[in-house]
C-alpha cells in the first residue's frame, strides 16, 4: 500500500468502506418515506421515483467525468471536490420546499458522490495487489453492506419523530465527516505517472478505454446483472407497504433482512474463488439469478414473506457478482486507472438507472414487474457471455482473469 501519514491499513480500508456506503445511503435511507413523499409533494409515484432514478443517471455521468480528472490533477483534490459538493447538496435536500427543488439537490449530490465513488476504486488498484487486492475487495462489498442493512431501519426509526427531511439532514452529516476525512488523506497517484494533457484531452482517456472489446463486454454482461436489484430498491417500498399493506416500518424491517443477507456474498465470493473456475462462477450466477426471477413470478405475490424469500437468492449472487466482476475488470485496467474506474462504475450505474425507472413502470403489479425484470436481464446477460465465449470481442489481456 502507498503509505499514508495519517491513516493506517486498517484506516484505509475503513474508509474505502465508508465511502462505498455513501450510494445505498443516499438511496436506501428515505426509500420508507417515498410514499409519504408522494403525499406529501402532492406527486405521482413516478416523479417521487425519480429522485432515486436521477441520483443514479447523473451519477454515472459524473464518474466519467471525474475519472479522467483524477488520473490528470490527482485523486485527492477531486475526493475533497466531491465531499464538499455532496455535502451541500444533502443540505440543498433537506431545505426543498417542492419536488423540483428536492431533484435540483439530489442532482448534486449524485455529482459529488460519483466523484467520490470513482476515487474509492481506484484507490483499491492504487493501493493493493493480488489477493490482497481481492480481500479488499470482498471486505469492503462486506461491510459496504452494512449502509443498505441498516439504512431504511434508521429511515424508518426517523419517521417516528421527524420527517422525510430528517433522512437528508443525516446525509449531510456523514458527508461533512467524508470531507473530514478526505483532507487527511495523501495523494496516491505520483506526479510522473498523471496524464499531462489538456483538461479537454484528458476525455479522451474514456475512447481508449471504450476501444477495449473485451473490457466493454465484460462489464456490460456484469451490469445486467445488476440492473434487476435497482428495479428491486425502485420498487421495494411500493411492494411492501402498498401491496402487501406493512408499515413504513416493518417494510424496514422486511428490506434489512434482505439487505443483510449481501454481507454474506463477499465471504461466499472468497470461497469460490479458492475452489471454482470463473466460468463454474458464472454459471452460478446465471442459474440462481434465473431461479429467483421465476420464484418472484410465480410465488412473489402471495406474500411478504415468500416474495422475501423469492428475491433473497438474487441479493446474495449478486453480492457475490460485485467483488468478481470488480476483480476481473481492475486486472483488466492496465493504465489510467482513474478512467477505467470511472467506465467500470459508470455502466453498472447507469443499467441501475434504468432499472430502477422500470421498476416504478405503471406495470399494474410491480412484483410481476420485477420478476419480467429480474428474468429479461438474466437473459440478456447469459446471451452476451456465449458471445464473449466465441471470442466476438477478443480475448482478455495477458495476466488478467478470463471468463471464456
């Protein structure tokens, strides 16, 4: 690891973890109050959604920007710049007087938090190698999980004496212990090893990086993975507590055991990897993601428990897939990290952006959405694989991990 005056290992991987939980904070936490939000904005169900569905479009365009950036002035002034413009914003929230204003903040604060997410992964490639890279990996997705486990629970505790703002006022909170942090941290990235270009040449960095078939097409097959779950934290509220008729507070407590269930992806992850192929991996994956789109189908309905148990194979392989497809993807970047870092965050993102804007589709029932959802992408996934197989877009680079 490049040393660090004033933070240890154990400190940096805290806070690689810390930083990996500001996204499912930024969702999870009010998703028990969207339907109060609803009322509340005098809104629809889809304009209330939408809060979540451009956090996460604009986030994913902010992560290309700002990888660029990074590998040209340095990871540590655009963490802080990041810090700071999703603190703001997460007051911006908190104060909105209508829904326009409240997507005015959340647009911010996906622009601070994607350039903060692009730094936390580049920082792993930065600062670890081999299997310790892989550990860290898999414990910070462990502990990363921890903010969607607990998060609605807290949301939901909020509501109990506050409102929907109380949510945002916390967000501002961690945020300005982010920005704490972050001038703390030293530079990682040396002088000599920066892109010495133009600001405006420097996103040229993203066509070369664009150029690599196989890359792309690893990481598109990856992102349709994870594009189901995002229709799933769209929709999760609606399904619980209008369909099902819970409280904003047992849905809470519904979403954390789901939630929790991810803390044992990245442990099952480092197993497999001592004892599985990448391709018996994949396979895996495909067949569970498969099986619980069809259970949600066909027994989702019936209750809130069986759709918890449907959904539940889902959020554990696909708390395995991250850290696997991470891991893949980081060996395939072999210069500009801070690019391809923002490219390998920036496509998942935006398949979950447009995931979570199907999940909140009119679809008359939003369980059967989900598991047409759930099953189209698992589909679409196995399909772009059999045609990385045949080697339509090249093999994977010397030393990398290959999946064919």
């Amino acid at each position: 690891m490049r040393r660090q005056k004033y933070l240890t290992i154990s400190a940096m991987i805290a806070y690689l973890a810390y930083i990996g939980m500001f996204i499912p904070l930024s969702t999870d936490l009010y998703l028990p109050a969207l339907p109060m939000m609803s009322e509340y904005f005098s809104a629809s169900e889809f304009l209330v959604g939408l809060t979540l569905t451009i956090f996460f479009f604009v986030f994913a365009i902010s992560m290309i920007l700002f990888g660029p950036l990074s590998d040209k002035y340095g990871r540590r002034p655009i963490l802080i710049f990041g810090a700071a413009i999703y603190t703001a914003a997460s007051f911006a929230c908190a104060e909105a007087s209508n829904i326009y204003f409240l997507l005015a903040g959340r647009f911010f604060q996906a622009v601070g938090s994607g350039a903060v997410i692009t730094v936390a992964t580049t920082l792993i490639k930065d600062c670890f190698r081999g299997k310790v890279m892989r550990k860290i990996l898999a414990i910070t997705q462990a502990l990363g999980v921890i903010a969607p486990m607990v998060a609605p629970l807290v949301g939901g505790l909020l509501l109990t004496f506050t409102d929907w703002r109380g949510s945002f006022y916390l967000l501002t909170i961690l945020g300005a212990i982010n920005l704490f942090i972050a001038f703390l941290f030293c530079e990682t990235l040396p002088e000599h090893k920066r892109y010495h270009g133009g600001i405006l040449n420097s996103m040229t960095l993203l066509l070369e990086v664009s150029k690599k078939k196989y890359f792309i097409a690893v990481l598109i097959m990856f992102a349709f993975l994870s594009k189901p779950y995002m229709a799933y934290l769209s929709s999760s509220s609606f399904i619980y507590i209008e369909h099902f008729a819970l409280t904003a507070q047992e849905y809470s407590y519904f979403f954390a055991v789901n939630s929790a269930a991810s803390i044992a992806g990245p442990i099952i992850y480092l197993k497999l990897k001592n004892n599985l192929s990448n391709v018996a991996m994949l396979k895996l994956c495909f067949v569970v993601a498969m099986t619980s789109g069809i259970l949600v189908l066909s027994i989702g309905k019936i209750s809130a428990i069986m759709f918890l148990l449907a959904f539940l194979p889902f959020t554990i392989i696909g708390a395995v897939s991250r850290p696997f497809a991470m891991e893949i993807l980081l060996l395939e970047a072999k210069e500009n990290v801070g690019t391809a870092a923002s490219v390998i965050n920036f496509v998942p993102t935006l398949f979950g952006s447009l995931g979570m804007m199907l999940g909140t589709l009119p679809w008359g029932n939003f369980i059967s959405g989900l598991g047409i959802i759930m099953t189209t992408a698992t589909f679409l996934s196995l399909v772009l694989w059999i045609l990385i197989k045949q080697r339509k877009f090249g093999v994977a680079s010397q030393n990398a991990s290959d999946l064919t």
